[in-house]
C-alpha cells in the first residue's frame, strides 16, 4: 500500500515522499534525514500525533502502517533525545536543528524560563539571524519582528530588554550565536523533559518526566520527586499501570517498588519504551542485543535499537567539509499547539549564570533552582561514580502475541468507565512474569557535562 507521507520539519516547512506504507519505519526516517543532509541523526527521530494528541515515534525496525494504527500518514521530525552537552555535536547543522527544537519547545511553553532568560535567548536568535547591532538598519524597537517569547509573554518591556542584551554580545557568528543559545538553554529545568500525565497511588493527577538524566514526578506545577538512571533496578507496566523498583536509600534495607496510574494500557506502554529508549540511549555504552525469537519467551521483545550517545560521539563516520544550510528566520507567529494536552504552568527555572541582573520578584524561583542544580549534581555524580551497573530490567506484562495485545489496547481505549479505588494498588501483587535482566556496561564518563 503505498501513500504520500507528510513530513513537517523543524523549520515549519513539509517534505513529502512517497512510500510504501508496509515499509520499515527506518527507510522514512532515511529519507527525511537526506533531505535536510543530516548526518548525527542518532539524537532525532520521526512521529505522529494520535487522535488524542499524543505524540507516538515512529520505531526504525516496525512497519510503518503497523505503528499507524489507522492514522494518517502525517508526520513531525524532532528532536528525541536532548544532548546535554550540545557543544559536543560535531557539525552546525546539527546545533541548528536543536536551535530550531529548542524554539519550538519556548514558544509553546512547554520549556518555560524567566524574563531575563527569554531575554538572553531572544538575544541570541536576533545576534543569529540579523548579526551585530547596527544603529543604521536596527531603527526603534527592530526586536517586535522576532518572536522571542510566546505571544503572552512577549511584551515591549521583553522586547526592550532583548534589544539591550543584543548590543552587549556583537561579534559572534550565527554559529556562536546558536551555540551560545543551547548553552543557556541546557541549564532550564525543563530542558529534554518529556512529560506524561499520570495518578499516584492516591489518585493525585501529577505528571512523569522523562529526560537524559533519569525520572522526574511534577505535581501542581513543582517537582516532587526524582529517580536517576543509577537508581532505578526495574521498569515494567502491567496494564494501566507503571512501575519502577528502585534502589534503597542509604539508610534504608529494602528496595522500592513505586506504580502510578496511566489512562490507558496503550499510554502505559508508550512511557515504559520512552524509558527503556532514554535510558539505553544516555546511559549504556553499546545497546543490548535483540531478542531472539522462541516459543518459550513471553512478553515484549522491544529493545533501543539505535546507536548510543557514546558511540555517536566516538563515531568517526562524518567525513565531509562543513555543510552549507541556510537559516530560517524567526517571524512573529502564532504559537505552536501543545503536544500531549495543556500542561500545567511550570514553575520558573534558573537564570542563565553569565547574566548577573535578576528582577527582585524572581528571588524565590532562583533559591528553588538553586536546589534543583545541586540535586541535578549529586544524580550527575551517582551517574560517573557506577559506571558497571546492570540496565533496568525492561518487562511487560503481555505474554501473548503482539495480536492479543493490540486488541487488549483498543478494548482499553473503548473502555470510559472510572479506576478503580486508590488502594486496589496495594492489593495487586507484582507482575507474575520473569524478569529478563541484561547486564550491559554503561559509560563511566558520559555524563561530566550534565
């Protein structure tokens, strides 16, 4: 069955192709990346948005019309995994797609910051697109033609402020401009955090976060809780529910097994694979190995399928002068829909450390930075000091064929009734499958620059 596929890239324009729908997701994916002459094209990947609005990535060794499950042939590239060391990328063209990223995420406030900081970053996207300040050609407030913030946040006060801020860094290139941008950037709270919305074991709505450095719980706009990578012994889901057992604190003799409730068997198992997917991808040094086929295996033989953040930056397979690719610019437009439903508004992140000017009502929201820097530290030292530790157990709770399964999920989604009580978690015992545990050496210094 062959289709047009759409494909909306990052600068908002469409590639079109024509493929074989039964094809392999892998051969679309190859085909975008050559249009737009991407070569590190570990760190992106290609999805679709379900009638729920979820975003859904395409996997590279999976049908294409199997993934799409009815829906359109409509597709979104992004970026997948969010380096946190975009200076380490070895071409511009690959900073540049993360710039493009990166805006996307600030303009449709899912990676909120402060004033000054929507400020800085204005600064940088103009310093990129128009060069220095030149009192000639930048006449009265030039900034009103750059969206630098959402359009409820961008105001004259902004504006005038990215103006001030655009004098003080002439000199620097597009490329300086860009890298300077994702420097900033990097240090937001928000940044690479891919949220999921969710229910604690007491019915409390809260969201789960996905990022470079492990699991995050937000509830009424503030993060509760953290888990990294080095914590976490186990991932698995069992229906509607998600689970991670964790290691015990220090003073502690026990391990954690902690669940929250999805809306749906499919949205439960769309989150075990972004987890399986980030962590193999950030922590592990080489990807496990596929699963082999038996009559004896149950369960999901998913498995990260791609090359690791630490082969990416040790691969020497990018043998060509810098590529030329030309920048699009910035217009005042209306903001992108959210992806995944409104999100909360998010609490204020911490200021870029090379400006030293901050607002007095900011004071609080920077002391709360302030503690998520140290903790993001301690989570980024645990990662350097256990480089030998075994990768999460991945399991499933589906122990029939992927036939069986698709047909559990679609009976989930025509399913309206309400949960459960709260407590019908305590009562459920834990998954009664086996539990297949690889042990895969991670990289010991991959996450110095976290």
């Amino acid at each position: 069955m062959r289709a047009t596929c759409k494909v909306k890239l990052l600068d908002d324009t469409e590639f079109k192709c024509d493929l074989d729908l039964k094809a392999k997701g892998n051969v679309l994916f190859d085909k975008v990346s050559q249009q737009l002459n991407l070569e590190e094209k570990d760190y992106f990947g290609v999805y679709f948005l379900d009638a729920a609005n979820n975003k859904n990535w395409i996997y590279p060794l999976k049908s294409i019309k199997r993934q799409l499950k009815g829906n359109e042939p409509n597709f979104y590239f992004g970026v997948k995994f969010y380096s946190n060391n975009p200076s380490q990328l070895h071409e511009d063209i690959t900073r540049y797609f993360f710039v493009l990223q990166v805006r996307k995420d600030l303009m449709s406030g899912k990676l909120p910051c402060s004033f000054n900081t929507y400020a800085l970053l204005g600064a940088y996207t103009v310093q990129a697109e128009i060069g220095d300040y030149d009192p000639e050609t930048c006449i009265g407030n030039y900034v009103s033609e750059f969206q630098v913030a959402p359009d409820d946040v961008q105001s004259e006060e902004l504006e005038q402020r990215v103006m001030e801020y655009h004098k003080e860094i002439e000199g620097q290139t597009p490329a300086d401009a860009e890298a300077h941008f994702l420097e900033n950037s990097k240090k937001l709270a928000l940044y690479g955090v891919e949220k999921y919305f969710a229910f604690d074991n007491e019915a409390v709505k809260i969201e789960i976060g996905v990022s470079a450095n492990g699991l995050y719980v937000y509830r009424d706009q503030l993060r509760i809780n953290r888990f990294a990578w080095p914590q976490i012994l186990q991932i698995l889901y069992k229906k509607k529910k998600f689970y991670i057992k964790v290691r015990p604190a220090q003073n502690e003799n026990y391990e954690k097994k902690i669940g929250f409730r999805l809306a749906s068997v499919t949205e439960a198992k769309r989150l075990w694979k972004v987890c399986i997917e980030n962590h193999a991808f950030f922590r592990l040094l080489t990807p496990e190995k596929p699963v082999k086929k038996s009559f004896l295996r149950f369960g999901s033989k998913f498995r990260y399928s791609g090359r690791t953040q630490h082969q990416a930056k040790n691969a020497n397979d990018i043998n060509r002068p810098p590529p030329e690719f030309n920048r699009t610019s910035s217009k005042r437009l209306s903001s992108p829909p959210r992806i995944g439903g409104v999100p909360p508004k998010e609490e204020e992140p911490e200021e870029p450390e090379n400006r030293e000017e901050q607002p007095a009502d900011e004071h609080e929201a920077e002391e709360h930075s302030d503690r998520e820097e140290a903790e993001e530290k301690r989570d980024s030292d645990a990662n350097e000091d256990t480089p030998n530790e075994e990768a999460p157990a991945a399991e499933d709770e589906t122990p029939e064929d992927d036939k069986k399964e698709e047909e559990e999920e679609e009976r989930e989604e025509q399913n309206k009734e309400e949960e459960a009580a709260a407590h019908e978690d305590d009562d459920e015992g834990p998954p009664d499958m086996s539990v297949t545990t690889a042990s895969v050496q991670e990289e010991d210094h991959d996450h110095q620059e976290d």
